[in-house]
C-alpha cells in the first residue's frame, strides 16, 4: 500500500508541500462517525493532505483486516507482526462498514488493507464480504478496492473481481530497480504487473489502477518505462505521488520532486493514453477516486 504520513521536518520542506490542516466541518462530522465503529479510515491512518477535500466530496477509504500488517516494507508507517489481527474480532467489520457508508452517504468508497499472508486465503474472501455488504445497503455507491498482491494467486485474485467492485487497484510503488529496497521481500514488479493483469483477464470490464511513489531515487526514463509495462497490461488509472519519509527507520528520502516533473509526467502518461491520471506531490493512492472514475466513464461513453 502507498501508505507514508507527513514526515516531521516540515520546516524542510520547499514551499510547494506545505498543507493546513483539515478544519471543515464535514470533516469533523465524518471524523466524529467513524470512531465510536472501530473502522479504520486510511485517509486518517495515512494522514493523507487531502482528507478534507476528498471527505467533502464524498469519497473515503476504509482499511479493513486489522491494522497490522504482515510484510514490512520499508516506506509504510503501518506496523507490522508475523500475524494479525484476529478474524474473530473482525467478524463484524462487513456490515459495521455498510452501515458507516450508508450513514455518510458516501457515493465512492475505497476499501484497502494490510497484509494478510498469515491466513490461507489472505483474507481475498473478506474483501468480497466487506464489498457485498456495502452493495447490499448502498446499491448506488461505487466501490473500488486497493488489494495486496495475494502472492499472485489466480483464485484469490478472483474472489476480489467476483465481488462487485468496478474498480480493482494495486500499487506496484515504485520502478523495476528500487523494488527489492523498497518493498518486503515478498513483494516484487513482476508479481505486481501480473495481478494487475489477471483482473483484466478476468473480467476486462472492471477498471484497473496502480500507483507509484516518487522521490526514491528513481530516473525519469525509469518511470517512464514503467508506465510503458503498465499500459501494455491495459491498466487505466494511474496516479504519482511524492514520498514522504515516515520517520528516521524508513526507507530515506532521496528529493522532493518539483511540481514540473509532475506535470512531466502527466503529460507523458496522457501520450500513453491512460484513461486517467494524476500526478501531484499531494496526490495519494486514492486521491480523488470518484472524480477519476466518473472520467473515466466519460470518456468511455464519448468513444462508444
């Protein structure tokens, strides 16, 4: 997951990343919602810069599985064990999720997770729960899921395509070189690129995405050769985001990558034809997700 908080030398930074605090009031009032349910939000796990606007609008993303996750990448503020949380005391997280969604009249949720090796189906079957649910009570709320990799397993893939979600995500976090520095050790590009395209092959109607973290030390021809993988498995929504170092114990950051480069590579990504893309030092996994997604319908119903 592309999960890293706001690192603590502010002061450091140049201009361009500095952010208030979120003080709007639907904010506070969806704050106030979410906590008493136990429900985990990323936006707030995360503390994602754009959690007020993206709340406003009417889009939030859930973690679901527990909080803590079984792989240890070296960007994720996320803690990690060799096991998580139990599934006894997430039983419930399904219809408590639902219910919180139908409360908030979100109209465009994002369900992500940690990850779950320690259980035999790492916990694909309890994404499709949590999707169903969600359907069952908001049958007009568009889901989109944010997955771990499943090991690249076909049939656990297929339990979270067969769930009803439209669109199906999966970060491949940064280019082919800096994987194995970056990512646990479980984790690889390939593994990645290969997830992606078993949801389009099986079922080619759901809208795949993928995100990248820059400011690793990564090369622009790097990115650019990634994006070109990306577009020959079809994905279609792409997003880059600044890294952001969680503390002193993670991967360190290499450049604060200015907003020109951004927009470099937009343009580039719009040449390979995405269907869509963002591009920002802000911009997180799930930034924005409805509007792409209602995009990405425009377009595609201006081109039938």
């Amino acid at each position: 997951m592309q999960l890293n908080v706001l690192d603590s030398g502010s002061s450091k930074k140049p201009e361009w990343l500095k952010i208030r605090p979120p003080t709007t009031k639907s904010y506070k009032q969806i704050k106030q919602m979410v906590k008493p349910r136990g429900l985990a939000t990323v936006c707030q796990e995360a503390h994602c810069p754009n959690i007020a606007e993206c709340w406003s609008s009417g889009t939030a993303t859930f973690m679901v599985l527990g909080d803590t996750c079984t792989r240890g990448c070296r960007f994720c503020a996320i803690k990690s064990a060799r096991y998580g949380n139990s599934m006894e005391e997430l039983k419930s997280e399904p219809e408590e999720l639902a219910r919180t969604v139908k409360e908030m009249n979100l109209n465009y949720i994002v369900i992500t997770s940690v990850d779950r090796d320690d259980l035999e189906d790492q916990g694909s079957n309890h994404f499709a729960e949590c999707v169903k649910a969600v359907k069952q009570k908001n049958p007009n709320t568009t889901v989109e899921l944010l997955i771990p990799d499943f090991s690249g397993e076909k049939k656990l893939i297929e339990n979270v395509v067969k769930s009803g979600a439209e669109v199906i995500g999966h970060n491949v976090e940064t280019v082919k070189r800096l994987q194995s520095q970056v990512r646990d050790r479980r984790a690889n590009y390939e593994q990645s690129l290969k997830v992606l395209k078993t949801i389009k092959e099986l079922n080619p109607k759901i809208f795949t995405k993928t995100g990248i973290m820059v400011g690793l030390g990564e090369t622009k021809k790097e990115v650019l050769e990634l994006m070109n993988d990306l577009r020959k498995i079809d994905v279609d929504i792409f997003t880059i985001g600044q890294y952001l170092q969680p503390s002193e114990k993670h991967f360190p950051l290499q450049e604060y990558v200015h907003p020109e480069t951004f927009k470099f590579y937009e343009q580039k990504a719009n040449e390979l034809q995405f269907k869509a893309t963002f591009s920002g030092p802000f911009v997180r996994s799930s930034y924005k997700a409805g509007e792409v997604f209602i995009e990405k319908l425009l377009r595609s119903e201006k081109n039938a």
